[in-house]
C-alpha cells in the first residue's frame, strides 16, 4: 500500500476512535498537517495521544503506523543517506520559531563584503546582515536550553562572520559532540541535516589544512550530510545549497585525498551544478535571479575542464558519455560515495572521535588566540577587514 494511503485510513481510524481529540491535536498541531512538515506528524502525534490521551487503541494504531514507516524506509537500497525514516523522526518545530526571531532582529540593510575569487571577470560579494547585540544574546538566552545543531551553527555563523570567531566555537563545539556519531537524534530531521551541513561546512573552512587526517574526516562527514539533505529535505533552499556547496568541496584540493581514486571529483561537480539549478522551481529561479547560473557553470566545466572557458575541448572531449549521461550517472555516484563515508564512519574507521574533537577545538582556539589573521582569512576570505 501507498505510504501516503496507509497514513490517511490510520488517521482517520484515530478520528473515528476520538473525535474531541483528534479535533483538540488538529488545532494545537496545525503545522505537521501540512504536507511541507510531514516528517512532524508522527512524533507530535506519538507525544499528544500517550501523553495525554493514554487510550490503548490509539497507541497501538500509532505503533503500527510507526512501523509501517519504518519497514518502508529499510525497504530502499542506501536508506541510510538517502531516505527519512519517519518513524525517528522529532518534533523540532521550535526551530521555526528560533528562524523568525532571527529574521525580526537582522537589520533591513546588508552590509556586503567583497570576497577574494577564483574568477577573473567577475566579483563576489556576502551579504551579510547584522543583529544587534542585545537582541542577538536575548534570543540566545531563550534557546539555551535547546541543544539543536541548527541553531548552534547558526549563532556560531553569527558571531564567525561577524569577525568574532572565538566566541562562536563554544556552540560550534556542541553542535559537533552531538553530530559526530551516526546515526544521531537529527539523522531524520530537516533543520537537524542543515544544522549538520553548516556546522561541518565551518570546521571544514576552519581546519588548518595540515591537519589532513582531520580535514578528511570532517570532509567525509559534510558530504553525508551534504547528501542525505540534499536527497531528503523538501526545503528548496536547503536542497539547492546541499547541492551547491557539495559541488564546491568536489573541486577542493583535499576532495583528491578522500573521493576515490577511480572517480573524478571534476564530474561530480558537473552534476551537482547541474541539479543546483535544476533540483526544484525556486533554485533554478535563484540560479537566474542571482547570475550565478549553475547550469552555465555545470556546462562551462563539461566543455572546458576548467571553471573558466579556454581553448580546450574540455571533457566533452575527454568522456565517451554524454553530457546528459555524466549528469545523470554522477547524480547517483555520489549517493554511493555518501553510503561509503557514512559505512567507514558507523564501523569507526572514519569516526571523529572525541579525542579528534578536542584536538581539533585546542587548535582552533590557539589559532584564534595566537594566529587570528590567518584563520579569518581561512574562513572568511574577504578582500578587507576592518
């Protein structure tokens, strides 16, 4: 049966077996009935009915639900990295709130840092909106207690690109013990893999790069995270920056140590650039609005090899696939890549263990303390700093 069938005859059962209840869940849980935040109804619905209804039938019409999740997620080959299992899924919806207070206090004018780039012809700048401090330490107070990796990278960011980095390691630091064994509480959530995604993006950028053990760790665990959000989430900016910035650590010098050495990096990321403009509407919208043009720069490197257009044939040359086939084919390559990283973790082979962690966090805080000009650089890359 169709999961989306069987959900609606277990929730119509439970109507049928309380309708003041169902009605009082349905008012006070409007926003898991929303198909967007589907991946809410079980755990709210878990919480509501044993909780406070305690009736047996209900509970038991809800276990079998639970399963019925369950068994359909393990049925998918490489479940692990590309599928939610809606069953483990949490109720983080007090994220929602954490994201309008922010938006609220950010001022209405960005300020724009140009960034030092690659490209020749064209600048890059950040915008990037400031929140006062007051405000910024209020909404801090009242999340304390909310140990969520999204909001944790998320003021980490804040205070990083605020030129503040040693005040944002502490919640950087959290965000990490928490995210650092698979699976985790947040393995089946969608701020929880954005979370996961920002925070190893930052220790990625923050990692001095001699530390290679550590940076291929941490390379390994932003590419899972990478992809299971970009395979899962259904928030078209998450799945298109999932796709952007996997593309842009696929041409990183370090992708050489980690990806392996019978896959090249260069089409991975002619695939990704593809589906960062063409995963949903929104991004190829964005792709437009913004002149970036994913789908040009995907192009650009089929054609040339290179970011930038020259003389060469490129891999249209190069490849006896076609442009279409390398998309599609490394489109799903790079699920598998995910699955190995995320296999060689769980095992402990892969693992950033907790002494990893530590050594890592020392360096970061002796690099702040003592060599601060080199890790903002590292990190933030701006043309000035003030």
């Amino acid at each position: 049966m169709e999961e989306k069938q069987f959900i609606k005859e277990i929730l119509k059962k439970i109507q049928l077996a309380d309708p003041i209840a169902f009605s009082g869940f349905a008012s006070e849980y409007p926003i898991c009935l929303q198909e967007k935040n589907e991946n809410w109804l079980f755990p709210m619905m878990f919480e509501f009915y044993t909780n406070r209804i305690q009736n047996e039938y209900i509970t038991s019409l809800l276990e079998e639900l639970g399963l019925f999740m369950h068994n359909k997620y393990m049925e998918c080959e490489m479940h692990e990295v590309i599928m939610i299992d809606k069953s483990l899924c949490i109720n983080d919806s007090y994220v929602d709130s954490y994201v309008r207070k922010i938006q609220n206090a950010q001022n209405d004018n960005p300020q724009f840092k140009d960034i030092i780039s690659s490209y020749r012809t064209k600048g890059i700048s950040l915008a990037l909106y400031e929140i006062p401090i007051i405000a910024l330490n209020s909404i801090i107070f009242e999340f304390k207690e909310k140990e969520h990796p999204y909001i944790l990278a998320d003021i980490a960011c804040t205070y990083i690109y605020g030129q503040k980095l040693e005040d944002g390691l502490s919640y950087l630091y959290r965000s990490t013990i928490m995210l650092s064994q698979f699976p985790n509480r947040f393995w089946n959530s969608d701020y929880g893999l954005a979370g996961a995604a920002n925070t190893f993006r930052l220790l990625l950028l923050m990692c001095p790069k001699n530390h290679i053990e550590l940076c291929r760790k941490i390379y390994r665990y932003y590419f899972v995270y990478l992809t299971k959000l970009a395979c899962t989430t259904k928030d078209e900016i998450f799945q298109q920056e999932a796709y952007v910035n996997r593309a842009s650590i696929e041409l990183s010098t370090i992708a050489r140590w980690v990806i392996p050495m019978h896959i090249n990096p260069d089409l991975l990321y002619i695939s990704d650039m593809y589906y960062a403009h063409y995963c949903n509407e929104l991004a190829s919208q964005i792709s437009y609005a913004s002149g970036w043009k994913y789908n040009m720069k995907s192009l650009t490197y089929y054609q040339h090899a290179s970011i930038r257009p020259n003389s060469t044939g490129g891999y249209a040359e190069i490849e006896d696939k076609t442009y279409a086939e390398i998309v599609a084919e490394k489109h799903e390559q790079a699920k598998y890549i995910a699955f190995m990283f995320y296999s060689a973790i769980c095992t402990g082979e892969e693992t950033l263990t907790d002494n990893d962690i530590e050594i890592l966090f020392k360096l970061l805080q002796n690099e702040c303390r003592f060599n601060y000009k080199e890790i903002r650089k590292r990190v933030l890359n701006f043309k000035s700093y003030k």
